[in-house]
C-alpha cells in the first residue's frame, strides 16, 4: 500500500518504470525510488512467508491484487497478466474447497462476492482470454438477468457478459482460421445466438432498471456515469457478436450507429466523472470507458468517429486494469494510420493487390491525417449530451449513414495480432527479413498483423500477415 501510495504522489505518476528497473542509466524520483524499495521488501516478506506455511490463501489473493495493482502502475502488463492467473488458479482451488463445504460461510462470500467479480473484470478489461478465464467463468455462478435492483448488479451482470464474449469471439476466430470456411460452425453460430438473446435480456432489463431510476427524479452524477458506461459495454458487445461469424472485416460497417452510441455515451461517463481539474482519476480497477473507446479506434472505419473515440480515450483514466491509456491510445493510431496508408496506395494504384507498407527514411509510415478527421482537442459530440437507454435508428439508418466511398475498403483493414519483441523470439510466419528491412533494435516493440487479400486470379481471399514498428 505505501509503494501503490508513493507511486499516486510522484510527480510523474505512471512511467515506466518496469524498463527503468532494467535500465538504470536513467533517473529515478526520490517516490519512484522508495516505490520500488517498498515493493521489493513487500515480495521479499511474502515469499517468506509462503515458504514457512503462514500465508493464508485468502491473505495471498489480496496481495496478489495489491502486487497487480503495482506491476499494473509499474508498466508491466506480462506480469499484470501472470499474477492474474496465478490468482485465478488460487480461487478455482477455494471454489474446489467451498464446493465441499470446506470454507466459512463469511469466507465463502467474501469469494463468491468480491473477489471473483473483481478477477472477472480485470480479466475482461485486460482481454485475458486463456483457458483459465475459461474455467473460472465455468465455475461462476450467472446471476439472471430478467430484472435488476440496482447499477451494481446490472455492472455485474454485462462484465461477465463481456468475458464470456471476448472468450466467444477467440473461439470464431480459432474456428475460421482452421476451417478457411466463410461462416463459422454450426454449433457455434448455436452459442452466438444464446449469447445474442442472453445480451438482449440484460438490455431489457438495464432499460427497466434505468427508467425506474429516472421516474424517481434527476440522475445524480455518478448514476448518469455508470448507466452511460455500462451502455457503452452492450455497444461493444452487440457488435462482438454481430461481426464474429464472419472473417470479412467489412461486416462492422452494418455497425455504424453502434461505435457512434459509444462515443456518445463515453462522453457522457467521462464528463462525468471528471475531476475539478478536468483530469479524470489516474487509476481504476473497475471498467471504465477506456475499452469500448480503444474498441472503437480499432474496429470502426468510419473516419470522424475512430477519431472522435481516440480523442476520448486521451481523456479517459491513465491507467486502467493491466494496461496504460496513452499505449491503448498509440495501438488504436497506429491501426488507423495503417489501414488509411493501405488506402492510399490501392487508391494510387487500384490493380495493385499486393500492398507493402510505404516506409520514410527512418522507417516509419509517411501518413497524412484523413480528410475528415478531427484534433484531440475537438470533437463533435456534446458535453451536454443526455443520457438515453435506447438510441436505436432503424437499420436503413444506420447502413446509409456514411457512404461507402468514405469507409476504409477490404483489403486495406488489418486485423492486429499482438505486439512483440524480436529479443523474446518471432511470431508464427515471422522472418528475420521482416523485422530487418525497418531498421530496429531486437529491443524495439513490433506489431502483427493479418489482412485480407483478393487473389483475383482464384476470386478468392487469403490471409497475409505484417509486421510495423511501434512506439509506447
């Protein structure tokens, strides 16, 4: 806690600070300094105490969250995402014993209560989608949704939503991958519709709940947050599920009035939820904007909104879960200049399909914003923007929102794999000459990607797989 503290107090809160523990050439602040003195001594006295027997394994699931809220200020998120499962295989043993009847009762719901729902959220937050997810989310009773007492329960219910969600959408993209077929299986197009209706039950119900709330007078603040945030997540998980049984990118462009909700509502969250300095709170472990708008940078072509979304993100908590909001922002540029670079060129030269990504002198991308875009300092939704349970046009209104010609076209949409470094070893299909030709240190953070291309000799689509340079 003094460590977590003396972080929050430095003058320059989250650097990071899991490099400079490597690197020593440069400086530490005295509370940077102290930070990493007082965490290290912490481990120290919990390894210890995990050898002589005396750690409680209730003990050890609280100092694993306080350990990831510290790696998570430090900038590590491999070790974020590590302690994360580490903790999560902690409580599918306490499940295993509560199953017994092994557990107090005030320990059995301290678990079922708290600390499982807080690992879930980090877990969605964080995109953990490992076959430990998987089981804790096996082992996790579902509350239903048919009607809820308050915005926590109806938070509760859309974050395990979520993980089960981005749980789904690996299983599509798994499935597409190894049968190269252009719809996904059966049986899972069977889970995509359960999900769908268990997705539309908790909107019916948060409807209700919202409506009762609203009969009762203004919202306050933070109630007109929470309603606006927790709309944002429905947003992004009715397109999750839309788009996942297909593996043409073009298909969330039936999703325009979805990414524009959650500009819309984000808005409304952050504005209230900021701080009288016009900052919001540095740090949260709880969901927070920050997912839906990167979401958005990512898999909305239509150009004035992603920009709206990543002009949002910059606003949203530095922070959030395993991951640092000005990486989240970086990845989300990166992805869109990308694609509109991959726009130029085929609109340079239309019969060309085999796009390489133009390089500068010093190996970055030569990208020009696109025509339509707007600064981080404008923006065109509304601070006074009220909160609405139910945005919806008809479909017609949506599809003819913005023309086709502005949206990004097929093959210039890129799908993004992950980042990596060429010290820690090559991605599947990576080549030494793919990481060279751009003129970077083995140390240097790389992004993979896929895109589809057009064998116009075929008429078919394959997968082609790149690799950039990126600066966090």
């Amino acid at each position: 806690m003094i460590s977590i503290s003396s972080l929050f107090e430095s003058p320059e809160p989250y650097p990071r600070l899991v490099f400079l523990r490597r690197d020593h050439r440069r400086a530490l602040n005295q509370n940077q300094q102290d930070a990493l003195g007082w965490y290290s001594r912490s481990v120290s006295a919990v390894r210890q105490g995990i050898e002589r027997g005396g750690v409680d394994a209730f003990v050890g699931l609280i100092t694993c969250l306080l350990f990831i809220c510290m790696e998570a200020l430090l900038g590590s998120s491999d070790e974020t995402l590590r302690l994360h499962n580490q903790g999560v295989r902690l409580i599918l043993t306490l499940q295993a014993e509560d199953a017994c009847g092994a557990l107090s009762a005030t320990k059995s719901a301290l678990l079922k209560d708290t600390i499982v729902p807080l690992f879930v959220r980090l877990g969605t937050v964080s995109l953990n989608t490992g076959g430990l997810m998987a089981d804790l989310l096996r082992e996790t009773e579902c509350a239903p949704t048919q009607e809820f007492d308050s915005l926590k329960s109806a938070r509760e219910a859309v974050i395990m939503l979520a993980a089960e969600v981005h749980l789904f959408e690996s299983a599509c993209e798994e499935d597409l991958l190894k049968s190269h077929a252009d719809r996904i299986s059966q049986e899972l197009a069977d889970r995509q519709q359960t999900l769908s209706a268990r997705l539309q039950s908790w909107h019916i119900a948060f409807t209700n709940l919202m409506q009762s709330l609203c009969s009762k007078g203004a919202l306050p603040p933070l109630q007109l947050s929470t309603g606006a945030l927790l709309l944002t997540y429905y947003e992004m998980l009715s397109v999750m599920l839309a788009v996942c049984a297909s593996p043409s990118r073009i298909t969330t462009d039936a999703c325009i009035q979805n990414f524009q909700n959650i500009t819309e509502q984000s808005s409304i969250a952050l504005s209230s939820s900021t701080q009288g300095d016009g900052t919001q709170p540095p740090f949260t472990f709880e969901i927070s904007a920050g997912l839906p708008l990167w979401f958005t940078s990512v898999r909305c072509r239509e150009p004035a909104i992603r920009r709206t979304a990543l002009a949002l993100l910059r606003r949203a908590h530095q922070v959030e879960g395993f991951y640092k909001r000005d990486d989240w922002a970086i990845f989300g540029e990166r992805v869109m200049m990308l694609e509109e670079t991959y726009e130029m060129v085929m609109n340079a030269a239309p019969s060309t399909t085999n796009l390489t990504p133009p390089k500068s002198t010093n190996g970055y991308i030569e990208y020009q914003p696109h025509r339509r875009g707007i600064s981080d300092s404008s923006s065109p939704i509304s601070m006074d923007s009220k909160f609405v349970a139910n945005p919806y046009p008809s479909p017609a209104e949506s599809e003819t929102r913005t023309p086709a010609a502005e949206l990004v076209p097929e093959e210039a949409r890129i799908r993004p794999l992950g980042i990596f470094r060429p010290r820690d070893g090559y991605p599947p299909g990576a080549t030494e000459e793919d990481i060279a030709k751009w003129g970077r240190s083995r140390d240097h953070l790389f992004l993979r990607f896929s895109r589809n291309e057009c064998d116009q000799s075929s008429n078919t689509w394959k997968t082609i797989y790149g690799y950039v340079p990126v600066d966090f």
